[in-house]
C-alpha cells in the first residue's frame, strides 16, 4: 500500500513550520527562512508533495532561481525524489533561473536565440565608443564602465524614469547619452541584455493577453525562492504571471537582502502580505548551521534594524562556544593573528577548507593574502582581487620612483608630469629619453616653467635615495599628489577618501620593506599570485585543494563554514563609509548578519585601533552584536 507523505519516515523528521511549508497546496504563501533553515529541503519536499502526493501536474509547476547553480541543484534533488518514489508521473517540472524563464517566453514570441544575446565585451566596446565620441577622459576606464553598466541596470530593473535618474557615476547628460547610445546600439543590432530579458517581456505581457493568459495557464503553480533578492519588474512578471489562483509560493529571508546594488528591494517581500491579504505565513526558525551562540549573537545585530520581519531563532546543534571578538593595534598585526591562529586551527585537526575569512570588499584581503604566502598557508580566492599595484594612482606614485631612480622614457615623464598640475605642455617632450635641461631650454624664456622644472629636478633627486614608505609619502605630501587626487575627485563628483586611500595602502605596503627593490620583488611576487589564484578560481569551487577561502561578504551569501573569521569591523569599512541612509546603514547591518551566520562552530571577529596611521573606531555592529554589558 503507497504511504501518503504524512506517513513517510523522513517526513516525520521536520518540525512543524517545515510541514506547514511542505503540505501548502493553494493560495499565496510566504515562507520566512532563516539562515541555515533547510530552506531548499523544504523546496523540493513541497515540489515533491504537489507532483506525488497531492495531484498536481508536474508540467504546470514553475520553479524560478537566481542562480542556474541553485536551480541545477532543486532540479537534481527533486528527480533523486521521484526515482525513488519509483511511480510514473507524465509531465516534468520546470526550473530555472528569472532571465532564462523570461528569455524562454521571449523566444517563442519573437524567435530570439542565443546569438541576440549581448556579449560582455560587446557592452564594453560600446560603452567606450561612446566615451571616445563624447571625449571622455578617466583614469580608471574600466571601473567607469563598469559602474555606467551598473547604473544602466538599475534604471531598467527599477523601472524608472531616465529624465529624472541622478547618476552617481558622471553627470546626468553624460549618462543620459551613454544610455541613449547603448540603447541605440543593442537595437540597431538586434541584440539584448539580461535586463532588456525582464523589460520586453513585461511590455509583452502586458499588451499580448492572449500570449498573457498561454503562460498563465501552462504554469499554474509558481514558486520563487530568494525572494528577498527580487526587483520591481521581476516582481510585477511574477504577479502577472500567478494570475488568475496565484498559487504563488515565495521562500525567501528579508534579513539577507543584499544586493541593493543590483536592485533588489527587501520592501518587495515585507509588502508581500499586502499585495496578497489572503497569503499565509510561516517561519522556519530552527537553524541547523550554527551554534546558538552564533545565532543569538546574528539576532541581536540584526535586531536592530527596523524594517524588517520579527524572528526568533533558535539552534539545533547545542550551544556551542562564544562568538571570539578581539581588537589590535593596527592591521599588521590583525593579519599576523588570523594567519597564526588557522594555522593551529589546521595543526588541530581542521582542514583548511573548512576555514573561511570573509572581507567587505575585494580590496580588504591584499594584506591577509600577503601573510598567507610568507606563512605558506593555501588560500583560494572567490571574487577577483584587484592589485593594489597596478591600480592607476599606484602606478603614478611607483613611476615617480622609477624616475627619480633613473628611468628617462618619455612616457613614464607624460604619466606624471601634470600631476600635480605644472602646466608642462608634451611638445616639451621631443625626444624619446628626457633630458632635463633639454626641457628647461624649451622654457627658457619663461622663468615660472623653469622653476617648476627645477622643483620637480629636485624632487626626484631626494626621492631617489628616500626608503619606499619616505618616497611614497614625500610624493604625496610634498610634491603633492594627494592634492592632485582631492582635485580630480572634485571635477568628477568623486569621494577623495576613496582616492587618497590607494596612496595610504601602498604606504602600507612599502612600510614593510626597506629597499625599493626589496618592494619590488614583493610586487611581481604578488602580481604572480594573484595569476595563479585567478586560474585556480576557473576550477570548480567544490574540488579545490585543501585551502582556506577568501572572499566578499557578498560572495558568501549561501556558504557555510565550520570556522569564519570577519576582520576589519571598523567604521567605515562596515559599515562601509558610502553607507550614509538608513536604507544603506540597514543594507550593511544585512550583510554583517549574512557573514556572521555563515559560521557553523567558531566565529571571529576582528578590528583594529589604528589604519594608515589614523585612529580607527570599532564597528557599530560589533557593539551590537555583542549587547549591553552584563
């Protein structure tokens, strides 16, 4: 005799919220799943049940991700279900992730193919073009790009208005022709990009009901998981598409929101019951990752956003060991500590792959991974590492030296020679090797020229014999680069900390070497590294050597470790100094929480007193986190 589900063994093992979950059948529901909840078990269990206990067609059943990875795994966990219920049932659901559902309904309307999908250099190659016909001038073109790129997403995933869009990453008429032109370009070629997927298919619904009510009746159950991670013209497809039942099913947890930046918009899943007054509710609230120590110590953080679902959380895995918080002189020594400790941690017993450090930004690891190579510990990279050292400002201060040392190429001198503004014209330059009175004699009727050319002959000369940390910041101050920096960010509406902090980085490198070209070594060291790092990274993630994880708090999201360090909890790291609303500083407290609960036993968390020689504050979520004092 066939058991119903209620009846199955491992059914009987989830807790009651998780068989609420599994057992819905009609209607809206949402699904509050809290870190390490089982959120995909129960997934595919309420897949399961629709499709082999509750008699709904598998082929009227659509399952939409954000990550083909997420939806490949549902996918083969639900087909591992059904080969062993053993019994055939015709139809096969459908996974998929939101741009290839919606390009899927594009492709029957319009007959569009792989080919009409915009290449990444593509988007690139344009935004340049464009750049060249408005004669744009930047220093880090590709950085520009890719924030314009960003900023293009943004407007179509929001649906706004491009007339009253402020851009933060030029001014608003070059913006508007920057998009204009992309626009004009991906027409005129017959090409679209992943947000063109999600416009042209709500303009489609929207004035084809026939092709409208098609889909609505082929898919007659939707469920979406990562809600929190939705944006409006998503959410408006999902809504159109669930009608006229709206046997709608979100799963989703609005404390992990954090992609802001790529539009999506936690407020989507907190007005969700009101969209749907009927929806019902339940919470997963047992976490199957972490010690309650961790749990308890993530809810007090995130307890003090206000925007947001109330949760109780609680552990099954036992209390576990406090949450380690500790603070350090200075980043050095921050570094040295956590190198230290994972190596006992390895010595111990744990693997390094069990051991995950996790940074705000891609930036934050450089010194970290430099530690890791003097102590030999293996390390893989996540996200992509920029070097510090070829960053374009490092690469202006390192030129300086490379003059001042002796170099006499033309176009080393053309790199620098206005920065800080001399007013010195390139036809001064007509030789390929630069000679200085050569140069003086081109101005010899302007005293004015001459003496700069004089100030700046001696300024190499005492940078010349200067040890790295003195001749970096000899350039900055007294030659004065970091004035030239506060200039440029002035004309490009820029945030000059931002800038003037890759020069106290490489102060911080240099400070560790006594010779330029002890420093140098240290740098092509470094530059092959991060070579080998980037091939290392095109292997799968889950058949890595045994190597301790580095990466973003972004990166992190849907990760687990059994011990987790978080460094660098300062103010205005995180949160990060661009954080300003309360919409951004809630963004920041999110993501503090994701990087907290990625931690199954043992969680770190650092700061340090000084950076860059300046006083540094402890993070607002460390003393949250860590609640009043007892």
């Amino acid at each position: 005799m066939k058991q119903t589900l209620c009846q199955r063994k491992e059914f009987m093992a989830f807790h009651e919220a998780q068989k609420q979950a599994i057992l819905h059948k009609d209607g809206p529901m949402l699904v509050l799943a809290g870190p390490g909840s089982g959120k995909t078990t129960v997934i595919t269990n309420r897949i399961f049940c629709l499709t082999r206990h509750q008699g709904v067609n598998p082929s009227s059943l659509l399952v939409i991700t954000f990550t083909r990875a997420a939806a490949r795994e549902m996918e083969e966990r639900y087909d591992k279900m059904s080969r062993q219920e053993n019994t055939a049932v015709s139809g096969r659901v459908s996974f998929g992730t939101f741009h290839s559902v919606f390009f899927r309904i594009l492709k029957l309307a319009y007959g569009f193919t792989a080919a009409n999908i915009v290449r990444e250099e593509q988007k690139v190659q344009c935004i340049r073009d464009y750049m060249d016909q408005l004669n744009l001038d930047v220093e880090d073109e590709n950085e520009f790009i890719g924030s314009v790129l960003s900023e293009i997403s943004t407007v179509k995933g929001d649906m706004l208005s491009l007339e009253h869009y402020y851009s933060k990453s030029c001014g608003e008429e070059v913006f508007r022709a920057l998009y204009q032109g992309y626009d004009r370009f991906l027409r005129q070629r017959a090409l679209v990009d992943f947000d063109d997927m999600l416009t042209m298919c709500y303009e489609l619904l929207c004035q084809r009901r026939d092709i409208l009510s098609a889909w609505q009746n082929k898919y007659q159950y939707l469920l979406i998981d990562e809600f929190q991670d939705i944006n409006r013209i998503q959410y408006e497809i999902v809504k159109m598409l669930a009608l006229p039942e709206n046997n709608l099913f979100i799963v989703g947890d609005d404390d992990q929101s954090i992609y802001r930046f790529r539009g999506s918009r936690p407020e989507i899943m907190l007005g969700f019951e009101k969209d749907y007054p009927g929806a019902k509710k339940v919470l997963l609230n047992v976490n199957y990752r972490s010690s309650q120590e961790i749990i308890e110590a993530a809810g007090r953080l995130i307890s003090h956003n206000d925007k947001r679902f109330f949760k109780e959380l609680s552990g099954a895995r036992g209390q576990g060991k406090p949450v380690i918080t500790r603070v350090f002189e200075d980043a050095r020594q921050e570094v040295s500590a956590m190198a230290e400790e994972i190596r006992d941690y390895h010595q111990a017993g744990i693997s390094y792959s069990h051991m995950a450090v996790l940074f705000r930004t891609n930036g934050g690891a450089r010194l970290l991974i430099e530690k890791f190579m003097e102590y030999n510990i293996p390390f893989r990279m996540r996200d992509t590492l920029p070097n510090l050292y070829e960053h374009w400002i490092s690469r202006d201060i390192l030129t300086y030296i490379s003059i001042a040392r002796g170099n006499r190429e033309r176009g080393q001198f053309l790199k620098i020679i206005n920065r800080p503004k001399r007013y010195i014209s390139r036809d001064a330059f007509e030789d390929p090797q630069v000679d200085f009175e050569r140069l003086k004699s081109f101005y010899q009727e302007k005293d004015w020229m001459v003496e700069r050319l004089e100030q700046l002959e001696s300024d190499l000369e005492i940078i010349k014999n200067m040890a790295p940390a003195k001749a970096v910041n000899y350039i900055r101050k007294a030659v004065g680069y970091d004035d030239y920096l506060r200039e440029y960010a002035r004309d490009r509406r820029l945030n000059a900390e931002e800038l003037l902090e890759i020069g106290d980085q490489l102060l911080e490198s240099a400070a560790g070497y006594q010779t330029v070209d002890a420093w140098t070594d240290h740098m092509r060291e470094y530059k092959e590294e991060l070579t080998e790092k980037a091939r290392q990274s095109e292997k799968p993630w889950e058949n890595s050597e045994d190597s301790v994880s580095v990466m973003t708090m972004h990166s992190a999201k849907g990760l687990e470790y059994p011990v987790v360090y978080i460094p660098d909890a300062n103010e205005g790291v995180t949160p990060h100094n661009k954080a300003v609303l309360k919409a951004d500083l809630e963004e920041e407290r999110r993501m503090f929480y994701v990087a907290m609960t990625r931690a199954k036993d043992r969680l770190h968390v650092y700061f340090t007193k000084e950076r860059y020689h300046k006083k540094q504050e402890v993070s607002r979520f460390v003393r949250e986190y860590l609640g009043p004092v007892k």
